[in-house]
C-alpha cells in the first residue's frame, strides 16, 4: 500500500500539481492564480542574463532610423497595419459607413448565434441606433487622458460564454495620453467614432482635446525632435501622465529640464518640464540590449484585455515596447507578426523544424513569434529550453487523470515555449504559426 502512495505523490508532482484526497477532485480548483510561470528562475527575470546569452552582438544596431520609417510605411500599406490619421482615405466617409456596417453585422451575427452575450439585455439593439443616428464629422483632436476605446457604442459588455468578465469583448482598446485621433463621427451622449492610427472604434468623449486644425496637428505629430517615455506613469505637469512609447515635441532643452508641447483639456500647451529618468530625447536606438531593458522595465506589469484596469493585452504589450524604437504596428497580434524586415510561416513545420527556424532567425535580431490570438518577444535558449516574454492571461496544465487546470498568470511574464504542453492546447511551440523579424 505505502508503494502505491509513494508512486501517486510521484505522479503527481511530475504533472506539477499535489494529490488532493478529496473524492472530489484531484487537483483542487479549477483555476488558480500564480506569480510566475513553472521553469522560470530569477535568472530569467533579468535582461542582464538574456543579454550574455546574446553575446557581442547585444549592442548592434538592427534598424536605423531611416530602416524604421521605410518598415513603418510599407507596413502601413497593408489594412490591418498602423495608419496614417492624416491621410485622405482615413476621411472617406463611404469607407468609414462600410467600416461600421461590417463591424456591426459582425458582431449582430454572433450576438445571435450566441457566441457572444450581452452583460445588458438590449445594450446592443441601443447601440445599433446611436450608430446609425451618428452624423459625420472630420476632425483631429489629441488624447490627454487615458480612455477606453469602445468596437461599438456603449459601456456594457459581450463576452463569450462562460462570462469572464476579465474579457469584454467591446473593448478594442485602450488610448494613451498624447496619441492623435481622428473623429469621424459624432452621436447621441457624447459618443464619438475615431481612427487612432492602431484602432478604430467609440469613445465616451472623455480625454480628448477640442479640435485641432490638421496642419497644428501635423507639426504635433511629426516634430523632429521629441522626447519619448521610457516607462510607465511618467508624470508631467499639469496632471499629464505617459505610458511606455509615448512621445511629445521637444521645443526647447533648458538647464534644469524641457520645454514641451503637451495636449491637454483647454487644447495643445507649451510647459516646461523637469529632467526626468523615465524619459530621452529622440527615440532609442533598436539594439537588442536596449529591447530587452524596455521589455522587462514593465515585467509583472498587469495583463489587461484591451487595455482593462490600465493593463496591457499581449498585442499592447509589443506595440508600446516598440514605439520607444520609433516602430508604428498594427492593434492586432496576427497584423504584428507580418510587420518586421520579413515574416516567416510555421504552420505546416514540426516542433524541431520551428526551433531550428527560431535558433536561425533569431541570430541577428529581435523576433516576435505568433500563434493564434498572442503575440510574443523571443528572447533567446537558457540551458536547452526556448523563452519568450509576453503579457499573457492564462495557460492550462495537466492535473490528474485526464484533467487540466487553468493558471492565472494576469501579467507580463517571461514563459518557455513548452508552457502547455501535453494539454488540449498543446505547447506554445506547437501552436506557433508565424515569426517576425526585426533585423538589418
């Protein structure tokens, strides 16, 4: 008897959770909440090992600026990718009128095959008249507050059943202080309709400046000479505060700080500004290095569905890291990952034929590496295993016999690319279906 005991403990700690002798399960609840991912180490959870991992070439330049604005415009040929506010076809009311019929026949057919519930009973019925009552505008108007960017007009949620209310799916994003929008409708309530560049979708007209003229605008936007956030929370005066990626025009440096162009609620203002750790003048050289400190300068930082609570979705995650290189990408993981030097397919390879794919790709540059619905940064092998960093939601373990277990993680975390293995998911690996190139 005491043999069998011994080799249930035994089972059980190789499928990473303890025997329970409860009748009722085997492995405690369904889902749990955890810090960290398994067969991560406080090595991992440092740029420093990753970099002499890296070697020599941590501190070579993979796109120089010129590199970046040719990548930033032929990605921004593709639909999907980071658009031009500024531009013609952004106003084209006809497109825009087609743009709101798609999305919401979309979301209407789901909502009535049941895919998606309403949180409000009618909340959508509602918002399908503030759409079609909206009446057209043009404007420019810039964002001074961090606000929640609806897919369609109301603050209730859809959500896929079983309700998770982590995952509202009328969430399509979040918009950071300083980024210039596009308004080009305007309905009932306050409801605005703008294109922000990465997204499309409503805004409760909260944090945004009265209408600019599109030629203030422009000077905003591409002012040569600008002072990007390096972090979080950067606070300025006048209650302004910038996320990771931001940046705003640079006037004038002074002794003791900056003179800058902010937005804020009366409009655009000219202030002056305190030297500030968080911040540099001029985007940051695209090194690996570098990467890696911005990557983990917001480790542990809260995951976020479409930018819940201020956190960040995996598809945030890489956009505002790689804004601080000057890179505009897509809102979208699968948009992301067709957005580098060049893209590489992984679908139809074998596990061995994707970390041969990897270990090769990755020896000159920066990878993001995609499978359906999360987007990751590759950071490099430590004692035979493949990493990654990503803000990621959850993954499933197995747990007892022919069951798994659900792990919260709720935060950007570094995870190994076995991470789900041996579930009905499969391992990240497996799952993999494209990788991005960031490389001279």
């Amino acid at each position: 008897m005491r043999s069998r005991v011994l080799l249930l403990i035994a089972v059980f700690t190789l499928l990473g959770c303890r025997p329970n002798p409860s009748t009722e399960t085997l492995c405690g609840p369904s889902t749990v909440i955890e810090t960290k991912a398994p067969r991560v180490d406080t090595r991992h959870l440092k740029p420093s090992h990753w970099a002499q991992v890296l070697g020599q070439s941590v501190d070579d330049v993979l796109l120089s600026s010129e590199a970046i604005d040719k990548l930033n415009q032929r990605n921004q040929q593709r639909a999907g990718g980071f658009q031009d506010v500024l531009g013609s076809e952004i106003g084209n009311q006809e497109r825009v009128s087609k743009e709101l019929d798609e999305r919401r026949d979309w979301l209407a057919g789901r909502i009535d095959s049941g895919q998606f519930v309403e949180q409000k009973q009618g909340a959508f019925k509602r918002a399908q008249e503030r759409i079609n009552q909206a009446r057209q505008l043009d404007e420019f108007r810039i964002v001074y507050q961090e606000a929640t960017l609806y897919c369609i007009p109301m603050e209730s949620g859809l959500f896929t059943a079983p309700i998770d209310p982590a995952f509202n799916r009328n969430r399509c994003s979040g918009l950071h202080p300083t980024e210039v929008v596009r308004v080009l409708r305007a309905g009932e309530d306050g409801w605005l309709y703008v294109h922000a560049g990465h997204s499309v979708g409503w805004i409760n007209n909260v944090g945004l400046t009265p209408a600019i003229k599109p030629e203030v605008v422009l000077k905003y936007r591409d002012h040569p000479k600008r002072l990007v956030a390096l972090a979080d929370d950067v606070q300025l005066a006048g209650g302004l505060k910038l996320r990771m990626g931001s940046s705003i025009p640079l006037v004038a440096e002074l002794k003791s700080g900056y003179r800058v162009q902010v937005p804020q609620a009366s409009g655009l203002q000219t202030i002056d500004i305190q030297s500030n750790a968080g911040m540099r003048v001029g985007f940051m050289p695209m090194t690996r290095r570098n990467v890696l400190s911005i990557l983990f300068s917001v480790l542990d930082k809260p995951y976020g569905w479409g930018g819940t609570d201020g956190g960040r979705d995996c598809s945030r995650f890489v956009l505002d890291a790689f804004a601080v290189f000057g890179l505009k990408l897509g809102r979208h993981s699968a948009e992301q990952s067709r957005s580098g030097i060049r893209s590489i397919d992984l679908a139809d390879m074998n596990s061995k034929q994707k970390l041969l794919t990897i270990r090769s790709a990755a020896e000159n540059g920066v990878l993001l590496l995609y499978m359906s619905g999360h987007i990751m940064v590759y950071l490099s092998e430590s004692d035979g295993r493949s990493y990654a960093i990503s803000s990621i939601s959850e993954y499933i373990r197995p747990c007892g016999l022919k069951r798994e277990q659900v792990v919260r993680l709720n935060r950007v975390a570094v995870t190994d690319l076995e991470l789900g293995k041996a579930t009905t998911r499969h391992s990240f690996l497996d799952r993999l279906t494209r990788l991005a190139v960031f490389s001279k």
